[in-house]
C-alpha cells in the first residue's frame, strides 16, 4: 500500500508540473517572447543574405543561429511535455517538427556530405520557412475569415480548394513579411550611409580648420620675421630661417596641397620605381651576357692569330 500511494504522489508530480508547463506555454507572455524571436531570426536572416554584412558579423550571426534553435528546440520539448500523445495530433506543432528538421538540415549536410555539396544551397534557400512558425502563434492566419470562406467552397464541391486556400495564406503572409523586412533594412541601410556622409564631412571641415589655422599661424610667424628683418633685428636669412624653425612645433601636423604628395601620386611613383628597378636589373643581365660573349671572342682570338704567325715564319 505504501508503495502505491508513493507512486500516486509521484503520478500527482508530474501531472502538477505539467500544469504549470502548460499554464507557461499558453501564457501572453510567452507568446510575446516566441513571436519577437521568431520575427527577429526571420530579419537576421534576411541581412546574412548581404556578402558584407555577412563577411563582418559572421561570428554574430553564428551565435544567434546557435541561440535561435535552442529556443525553438527547447519549445518543442515544452509541448511535448505537456501531453506526448495529444502533441503529435495537432497539424501546428506537426508543422513546427518539420521546421526544426529544415533548421538542421544545413548542419547534417555539412557534417555528412561536406561544405561543398551541391545541394547545400537548396538547405540553406529552406531556412526562410522558419517564419512559418508564425503561424502557431498568429490567430489572425489561422481563423479570422478563412474557415467561414473554405466552408462555403467546400459547400460548392471545388476540387482542390482546401490546397488553394492554404497555399495562397502561406504566400500572402510570408510576401507581406519579406516585404516589411526589406523596407526595414533598405531604411537601415541609407540611414548608416547618411551617418557615414555626415560623419566624413565633419571629419572634412574639422580638418579644414584645423588646416586653416595652421596656415594663418605660420603666415603671422613669417610675417613677423619679415617684419623683424626689414627693422634690421636679424642678421642674415639664415639667421631668420633658424628663427622661425624654432617656432615650427614637433606636433604641427603637414599641410600638403601639392600634387606630388597626394596618395595616387605616391603610388604612381612607387609603381614606376619598382618598374624601373626591374628594368635595370633586366640590362644588368643583358650587359654581363655581353660581357661573357666578349670574354669568349677574347679567349678564341688568339688561337686563330697563332697559326697564320706560324704561316708567315715559313714564307
């Protein structure tokens, strides 16, 4: 007896607990929590379409794939938990089974087949579906209007309504939503590009000023020692030169308005020095090649001399 009423407070346990997971799942809250993930991951997954965007947050958007799946797999557990038998006979959570094996199936593939397998592409194309998770939790999608409609062409015996029905909601919802996504991040994009402009504008005109100041303080400086010289105080220009190095500051940044130390002008010239040191060392082989023929004809000269000396001699 002892042992049955053990098993009955245990049974009581888990039926309390169930409870509580259920009272958690359906709560506002949760929903709240659920439907701003699911929207979240679906724009995350629209900026890592960008190559740039992509290339700079990749470590980002690795660790928010990782969290995202852990909220949707720790979801299914919940319901699950909830009643085992009655989860498997809703078509809702059905339909979220399948996207969390869609959401697998880029890892599987790279771990099976490696990561560069043909069709990783296609997986990688599925994971827009996740914003169907929506659906769960929208009742807007799936009661308002559209029963009462499916019922009257069910009524009218049209073949493949149901087929039509469902399809056209999946496409209406998923287009609205991929619409409001890219509005959103077309608006962050020229908003950043704004700042930027601003930003090196601001960065123009700071050091416009600055140049401008530099400039008026060097032209007082030489003035003065115009000044100074045309009243006899210095003794020569180069005692007025020395003068105004002394005023010139070690942190004074260069004002460069000529064009040889403008940027495409270093790199033009630095190109061509390259290209002309490959030239000398080109002539420079061609030169000791000369050389070299030279030293032969020198060393086969005297050979051909001896035997005509030699002719000679007899005559």
């Amino acid at each position: 007896m002892s042992e049955d009423f053990h098993l009955d407070d245990d049974s009581m346990n888990v039926i309390r607990s169930q409870e509580f997971v259920k009272k958690l799942i359906v709560s506002h809250l949760f929903k709240i929590i659920m439907i701003s993930t699911i929207s979240l991951n679906a724009f995350f997954v629209v900026l890592n379409t960008d190559f740039r965007t992509s290339y700079a947050f990749f470590n980002f958007f690795e660790i928010s794939e990782l969290l995202f799946q852990s909220i949707y797999s720790a979801e299914f557990y919940l319901k699950l938990y909830v009643d085992p038998v009655k989860f498997w006979k809703d078509g809702y959570n059905l339909l979220d089974v399948l996207i969390i094996i869609i959401l697998s199936l880029p890892y599987i593939l790279v771990k099976t087949k490696g990561k560069h397998y043909p069709y990783l592409n296609i997986a990688n194309g599925l994971q827009s579906l996740r914003i169907l998770k929506l659906i769960g939790y929208s009742r807007g999608i799936r009661v308002d209007g559209w029963t009462n409609l499916q019922q009257k062409l069910d009524d009218r015996n049209f073949a493949l309504s149901r087929a039509f029905t469902i399809i056209f909601i999946l496409l209406a919802s998923f287009i609205f939503l991929s619409m409001f996504v890219g509005v959103m991040i077309i608006y962050t994009e020229d908003s950043i590009k704004k700042f930027e402009r601003e930003l090196m504008l601001e960065r123009h005109m700071t050091l416009m000023e600055e140049k401008q100041v530099i400039l008026r303080r060097q032209q007082d400086e030489i003035s003065k020692l115009i000044q100074a010289k045309k009243n006899g105080n210095q003794g020569s220009f180069s005692d007025l030169v020395k003068n105004f190095k002394k005023t010139l500051r070690h942190d004074d940044p260069m004002v460069l308005d000529d064009f040889g130390t403008s940027l495409p002008f270093i790199d033009v010239y630095l190109s061509t020095l390259d290209n002309q040191d490959a030239t000398i060392y080109k002539l420079q082989e061609l030169y000791y090649e000369i050389v070299h023929v030279l030293s032969q004809l020198l060393e086969e000269l005297p050979q051909k001399e001896q035997p005509q000396s030699s002719d000679n001699n007899s005559e």
